[in-house]
C-alpha cells in the first residue's frame, strides 16, 4: 500500500507562471484524475487504493457509480474494488460538502477534524425540523456503539432498525440524518461489503492505523492533495469542493509555497501541483472514456464549462437537482450520455450523441470502453449506440 501525504514532498525551486490552451488544461486535468497514460508507466494508478490516494476523494453518493470510477481508472474489476473496502485501506464517509465520498481510511478521521462539526452545524435547521436534538443523536450513538461494537456490522437498514426497537423513529429521513451526523463526528463509517451492501461499522475499531494531522497541516494537505488528483484549478474550484472558508484555503496555498505553481487559461489563473507538472505534461490522454454520473472530472471543479458546454448541460444534470447523469467522453469534452441494461449475464450499453452520429473514432473507443466495462463487471457486454 501506498504511504500517504503530499506535504513536505520534494518542492521545485520556484512558482512557474504560463499560459495554457483549453486542450492542454483538459490534457492536464485527465492525467492528474488518472485517465490517462503516462509515459514513464502506462498505468500510473494499479490499484483501487492507488486512486483512492491519488484522488484523495471521490464523490460516492451513488456506490455503482462510484465502483466503477476506480474501476475504470485502476484496471480493477468490480471484486477486487470492493475487497478495498473489504481490506479496511477505504471507506466511505461524508468528509466533504456533506456529500458521501471514498477517501482512504487513514485520511478521515483528520478530515473530519477539520470538516465535521462544521457540516454539522449548517444542517441545525434541518434537524430542529426533523425533531432531532442533541439528546436524540447522543441515544442514538449509545445504541449504535453497543450493537456495533467488538467488530460488528450492519446494514444501513439494520442498524435503523436497531434504533426502532430502542424507541429511535427513522421515519421521515430521521434515520438517515441520524447516520450522516454519527458518521461526520467520527463515531461510524460505511466499510466492508456484505452481500453487495456496504455494511456500517465502528470508525475507531475500522480504522486501525489513522494519521494525525494539525489544523494548519491539514489544510495545506487539503490543498495540495485536491491540486496532485485535479489540477490545474481555480481558488474557486477548490473553495467549492472543500467547503471550507476562503480565507483559509488561501493560506494553505500561501503556506504550500513552492508546491504549487500558478498557470493562466481562458483570463483566469489556476493553480497546480508542481512537482508533477512535467509527468502530467507528458502524458497521453484515454481518447474515450464511459464515465458514471458522478465522476470527479465533472463534479471535482465549480466550474464544469471546460469539459462541459453549457448547451448540454440540461441534459447532464437534468432538473438542476444535482443528479448528473453518465456520460461518454472524448478527449476531455462530454460529447453524449450512456445508459445500460444488465441480466445476470451480460450488459448492453446503450450511448447517445448530443450531436449525432457519433465519429466513428468514437464509437470504435466506445467499443474498448464497453470491454473494459464488462471485464469490471465480469461478463459478456456489447454496445448499443443509438
């Protein structure tokens, strides 16, 4: 396994100020998010923890969706993606925006450090409309430890009906409100896989090796691990991925120093990791990709108009609801949505242009991209473009 941590790594001599095209920006950021070959290893990432490390988090509010973000980027198929989890190296927790992320487990608990309470915090309104106060998530989290503890684990639905038969309603979203605030103040985490469900465990028995991390280290490890699995990106990006206050991140990036470089595209300035800069130059972006709803290489920035253009953005995320839907990609631009229907035997993958046909160098990537979903799988798949 990869050890972790970015901060204090080998820094160059001084920020590099150029500027770049919107191809070399989207060239840049498919080789940071590992959707690309390198040249120095044509598969930089070989593992789920790898990307897991690499991407430091990834937004996995939809588990298949996410499963098959590590797939596609570690090589892994679908078994070996969740024995990751089933190994303790990840889990999945709300570390940032409230949202549920994969992050390693040795990493949430200092996260959470700095994000937790906060998220807590912003959602007071929410639980006073639930009728849930603080005597309330403390019995809760006294029902939750004694039927967990010792190794023990849950389903989601399980461990709501431990909290039933204790006199706990999870009715009306109570349940999930109820798991979402025992997880952001450290006391559960969504680990192993039972089943194809993803079991609720004990984060202090789970995660047997966490790092320790300061306030100010841990901002600037924030910051420089979002820039090495997503740069180049904007203050911007970075302030909406976190969550976290401006004034701080600023100060991570003043105290990162020579970590981090400054390049200008499009009128705005974007920061980097420098001292992966020239491996990334290097690298040759997957002409096609099949991304899940979620993936990072949307959802990782603010501003999603790079890989995105704004006509067909209704159709990614219809009903401004924060629902995007999969999409199929060619060289860094959304170009068309895929969807796919699956038996217990084989799947077919059915993508759809925004400006139909599709070029016929994107169907024949399309076709190595169903392959390689159906190695994920681990069966028999076949596209449909329609």
């Amino acid at each position: 396994m990869q050890q972790p941590g970015v901060v204090g790594a080998a820094r160059q001599t001084g920020p590099v100020t150029a500027r770049i095209s919107t191809y070399e920006l989207l060239r840049l950021r498919l080789a940071s998010q590992s959707l690309a070959t390198e040249r120095s290893d044509p598969r930089p990432c070989r593992s789920t923890v790898e990307v897991v490390d690499r991407l430091f988090a990834l937004q996995g509010q939809d588990l298949p969706g996410v499963l098959w973000s590590l797939g596609l980027r570690s090589g892994d198929p679908r078994s070996a993606v969740e024995a990751a989890f089933d190994s303790g190296a990840v889990v999945r927790g709300w570390p940032f925006r409230g949202t549920l992320h994969v992050i390693a487990a040795r990493d949430l608990p200092w996260v959470l450090a700095l994000t937790g309470r906060r998220t807590v915090a912003g959602a007071a309104k929410r639980h006073r409309d639930l009728g849930l106060d603080d005597g309330t998530f403390d019995k809760a989290r006294t029902v939750a430890v004694e039927a967990l503890h010792g190794g023990r684990s849950l389903s989601r639905r399980g461990l709501f009906a431990v909290f039933e038969q204790h006199g706990i309603d999870t009715g009306s979203q109570r349940g999930s409100h109820l798991l979402w605030v025992l997880c952001l103040t450290g006391v559960l985490v969504l680990g192993p896989f039972a089943g194809g469900d993803q079991q609720v465990v004990l984060l202090d028995e789970w995660v047997r090796e966490p790092r320790a991390l300061g306030r100010e280290q841990g901002l600037v490890e924030i910051v420089v691990r979002y820039l090495a699995g997503r740069g180049p990106a904007t203050e911007a990006d970075l302030a909406g991925w976190t969550k976290l206050p401006l004034g701080d991140l600023r100060q991570a990036i003043a105290d990162a120093g020579d970590a981090l470089t400054s390049l200008s595209c499009r009128g705005a300035t974007y920061l980097a990791h420098a001292p992966t800069l020239d491996r990334l130059t290097a690298a040759q972006p997957r002409p096609v990709l099949m991304l899940p709803g979620f993936d990072e290489l949307l959802l990782g920035y603010a501003d999603r108009s790079v890989s995105l253009a704004s006509a067909h953005a209704p159709q990614t995320a219809p009903g401004h609801n924060g629902m995007f839907r999969a999409t199929v990609v060619s060289r860094g631009r959304v170009v068309g949505l895929w969807s796919r229907r699956s038996t217990a035997a084989s799947t077919v993958v059915r993508a759809t242009a925004f400006d139909p046909p599709f070029p016929g160098t994107v169907v024949a990537g399309l076709r190595r991209e169903v392959a390689a979903y159906g190695r994920y799988l681990g069966q028999r798949a076949e596209l449909a473009a329609g």
